[in-house]
C-alpha cells in the first residue's frame, strides 16, 4: 500500500525548503537534539513530504481514550490529533526538557485542553511513568530509530499499555535521502519487523507511506509475558 507525493514532487520540495537545509546534513550520533532538526519536523517541508492526513488514514484510531505521544519533539501532530481525535486524552512525552516547555507554551497559545507533558527518561528500555494512565495507543513519530535497539524499545513501551494496546510506528525508510538523518541513522522497515517479533510482538500491518516513509502497527503477541520485568520491587525488598 502507497500513499503520497511523487518523487519529482519530493524533488522539488527538497529544492525549494532552505530553511530546513542544516538539518539535512547532521552528522553527529544523536541528530534529535539537534535544534535545526527538530524545527524541521515542525515545518511545512515535512508536512509536504508526508501529509499528516495519510498517517490518520493509515492507522484504525477507534477514538481512543488515552494516546501517548512517544518522542512527542514539538509535538508536530498535537493539533492533527485535536482534529481527528478530540476525545481523546494526549500524553505528550520527550527526553528533552526544553522542547516539553515549548509545548506547554503551544497548548497555552492554541487552546489544546487535552494535553499533558511528561518527561522520558533516556532509556533503552523505556517504560513511561506509573502516573500516566496506561494508553489505549502509542504513537512513535521518527523516534525508535534512535534507539540501540528499536526492538526493546517497543517492548517497553507495549508494557506501558493496556494489555490490548497498540503500538503505531511511522519511521524513515533506509535510504540516502537530502533531508532527516543520515542513511546510518535509519532503520529499513524489514529490520524494524524482525526486532518486534523477536521480542514476542506481533506486526499487525506494515507498508510503505511513500518513497521515504513507512508505518507499522505493533501489539503484544499471545507469547508475550507482561509481568516479565515487573520484579524490581521484589528485588529491592530484602526480605524476598
């Protein structure tokens, strides 16, 4: 399944978009920190490389009553979710203080009621705060991939759900493209499927949005075990 602009269009686009060009060509480790590259997730380049209409039209919300936002960034989608879903609670969280008081600011500025931020604690096996109410769906945009390993990344964040919980991924296709990461800071979408399953999830769908971009759909699979890493507090209690 294909959705999207062309590639001729996707040329033209990368021509006319300078103000995003710095955060075309970052070649340290962690890109996500960069400024630059965060303000061009925010902008009108990215909204024409890939509408966010396609990714909505891709997934099956089901009007959910708590999504989290994983790797919220500027929160490029915080006012897409206000107009599909605008039931639904949004827990917007991010490694990156600075970026949570940007969006604090936004969801002042554009009447967002239903938002709260949280911050993420930089793991390789996040597991969202117990304060949260477990979610209905997480969205990851553009952020697993800046894991170690993107396959206990979902773990963690599958844990950190309803057991019936579904995990939506929209990702980079593993490509030398002129905007977003280096290749080497890619994931192809066959790599992405092989670390979820070999962690017991389940790939429900997985396709191509264009040229650049793809999504998936994750839950846990009946081999799952969520209690796995649930003995922390037995550890710490020395009479166990």
């Amino acid at each position: 399944m294909i959705f999207g602009a062309s590639l001729g269009q996707i040329e033209f686009f990368s021509w006319n978009c300078s103000a995003w060009e710095e955060a075309i060509l970052m070649a340290e480790l962690e890109y996500f920190r960069n400024q630059s590259y965060q303000e061009f997730l925010l902008s009108s380049a990215r909204k024409n490389l890939l509408a966010p209409d396609l990714v909505f039209s891709y997934f099956d919300w089901k009007n959910p009553e708590n999504l989290v936002d994983f790797g919220c960034g500027l929160g490029f989608y915080l006012t897409e979710f206000a107009k599909h879903l605008p039931n639904t609670w949004i827990w917007a969280g991010d490694c990156q203080q600075d970026l949570l008081d940007q969006i604090l600011r936004r969801k002042w500025m554009e009447e967002l009621e239903k938002v709260t931020t949280f911050f993420v604690e930089r793991s390789d096996h996040p597991l969202l705060p117990d304060w949260i109410p477990n979610a209905n769906i997480t969205f990851a945009s553009l952020s697993l991939a800046t894991f170690p390993n993107p396959g206990l990344a979902m773990d963690g964040l599958i844990r950190s759900m309803m057991p019936d919980g579904r995990l939506f991924l929209e990702e980079y296709s593993k490509l030398d493209t002129s905007f977003g990461p280096s290749i080497n800071d890619k994931i192809s979408i066959d790599k992405m499927k092989f670390l979820a399953e070999e962690f017991k999830l389940r790939v429900v769908k997985a396709d191509k949005l264009n040229e650049f971009f793809y999504a998936m759909e994750v839950v846990a699979s009946k081999e799952f075990v969520f209690g796995y890493y649930d003995l922390k507090p037995e550890e710490e209690n020395e009479t166990i």
